[in-house]
C-alpha cells in the first residue's frame, strides 16, 4: 500500500531542461515537502507546502519552484536544470493535526542532469 | 550552519552488539526529535521519535537517549542484526501550528556483520 508516490524512479535530463517531479499522497495530508539528499550531506529542505496553493521556501530553495494546485499532488519545478542538481529527491507528507507524527517519504527519484 | 551534526557517518558492527549514532543540535526550540531509517532505494521510514520532556525512549530494540542540557540525542540498537544494515538519519524540529518543518543529520551508514 504505497501512500506518497514519486512518479518518476529514475530521470536523465539534459542540461537546460525545465523538469518536472511529481509527488501524489493519498493519506489526506495537509503538509508536504521536497528534500534532496547527497552523499555526507543528508536530507536538505528544497520547499515545503503547509496547504493548497501555499509554498514556502526551504534552506536551498535556489533554481528550483513548486506548485500545490490540489491537496494530493505536489510538484517540484527545476526551471533549467544544471549538473549541481543532480541529486536523490525526496518527497514527503505529514498531517496537520498530529504534528509529532513524523513524516511519510516517497521512494525519490534519482535524477541526473548530462 | 548545520544545525544537527551526526556522527559517525560510517559504523561496522558486529552482529548482537550494541550501534551507537549521535546527534547534537544547537537550537534549543526544537522540540521533536526522529530518527528515520532507510534502505537502499527506498525513502527514509520514521524509526523512532522522543520529545525532550523525556531523557528515554525504549521500542523493542532501539532507544532514544536524550541529554537536554548537552543539546544531544542518541540512537541505541540493541542486539544489531544483519537487517538492522542501513543508513540512519537523525532529525529535528519545531512544531508550529502550521507544520513541523525537519532539518536532518548527515545520516550514518551501519553495517551490521556476521
């Protein structure tokens, strides 16, 4: 029973290139974030999204946007891909109102940008 | 500025012995403390969780300990077991009305031999 889904597992993308990564949810919940993750360098907050059509910036928000049009679905924009994007990414979600719940994490999408 | 270091970032344990990772944080308004373990092509998955009103968290093999005045936290795993191989990332955060935004550790890759 998979309940945040990436749709895409692995991503070769060109230099330049506008990407799109998507994440739906079906648990219903409210809150929902993008992580990248390196090698020694862990999880890192690229944007998070507290409610339908809200966004806000994470700690390495550079060259990248998000949209939230439906609770469900959140997609991470890369608006012209660069090699130092390529990356591990990690979509999560947690409910509202059980914020000592933790997060539920997609499986990422390991992209590469030639 | 890291504002959760973890270490070690690589740990060989011999099977039925005692892992050790350890975080240390520096803002003292987080509140809620994870600790996430992942596998190889699979997202993180919640681990455990200890909020800093308690200094222990026992489930099953794995406990929190929490020293509030040393702003450090550490997962012990008990009996380590060959499965028990993965990286394990350590997190915090704050909770807010709006959410619990997490900022993770560098994550420590345990190897668990027979």
């Amino acid at each position: 029973d998979v309940k945040v889904t990436q749709s895409s597992r692995y991503l070769v993308k060109r230099t330049g290139e506008k990407v799109f990564l998507e994440c739906v949810q079906d648990m219903d919940h409210e809150n929902m974030f993008w992580y990248r993750q390196d090698p020694g360098l862990g999880l890192r907050l690229i944007y998070f999204s507290y409610d339908v059509k809200m966004k806000e910036k994470g700690d390495i928000p550079e060259g990248y946007s998000v949209s939230r049009e439906k609770k469900e679905r959140f997609s991470l924009i890369l608006e012209s891909a660069s090699t130092n994007q390529t990356s591990m990414y990690l979509c999560a979600s947690s409910p509202s109102d059980r914020l000592y719940y933790g997060y539920t994490f997609g499986s990422g999408t390991r992209l590469t940008v030639v | 500025q890291q504002q959760v270091k973890q270490s070690p970032q690589s740990l060989i344990v011999q099977k039925g012995g005692i892992s050790i990772i350890n975080c240390a944080y520096e803002n003292t308004a987080f509140d809620y403390f994870p600790w996430y373990q992942q596998f190889p092509g699979k997202g993180p998955a919640l681990l455990i969780a200890i909020r800093p009103d308690v200094s222990e968290k026992k489930e099953g093999r794995f406990t929190i300990s929490f020293n509030k005045s040393a702003k450090q936290f550490s997962l012990h795993i008990m009996d380590s077991q060959p499965g028990d191989s993965a990286t394990y990332f350590c997190a915090a955060s704050i909770v807010t009305g709006g959410g619990n935004k997490l900022t993770f550790g560098t994550g420590t890759q345990l190897k668990v031999e027979l």
